[in-house]
C-alpha cells in the first residue's frame, strides 16, 4: 500500500467499480519528542487507489490535517456511486 516509514492500521477497502479505494490511518507525520513517552505526533488519515490486479494507482493523498489531538471519521456507503 505504502513504502512511507511509520506505522499504519485502520484500514477501510472499498471497490469503485472499476479499482478499490484504500483509506487508513498513518503515522509517517509524527515530528515531535515527549521526554516522558518518546516519539509522539498525530495520526492522518490517507487515501490510495488500487487497481483490480492489487497495482497502485497514482500516490496516496493526505484527506487529513491535524495538530494536537484530532478526531478523524471516514464510513463505506452501500450506495452505488455516480
């Protein structure tokens, strides 16, 4: 999905009738050190496009921009999309 260093988890797989769309959670943007507990930052969330035979399509895109705590929602829609 990714080659960015960092940790990513959540993901939501989606098809859009002709590839998948990807979205997850990632850590690539943590930049700040708490002396109490190490490395510390905020979670974004990201997008990617996946072709049908599992080829990325295009870069990821960053649909999040928090500092501080940040609450982040994403959701699947049963409904066909067009």
């Amino acid at each position: 999905m990714t080659q960015a260093p960092g940790f990513r988890h959540a993901p939501s797989i989606s098809w859009l009738g002709t590839e998948y769309g990807i979205a997850f959670s990632d850590d690539r943007d943590f930049h700040y050190e708490n002396p109490n507990i190490g490395s510390a930052g905020d979670y974004e969330v990201y997008f990617v496009r996946v072709s049908q035979n599992g080829a990325k399509v295009g870069s990821e895109k960053r649909v999040t921009t928090c500092s501080g705590s940040c609450l982040a929602c994403y959701w699947a829609s049963p409904r066909p999309l067009g």
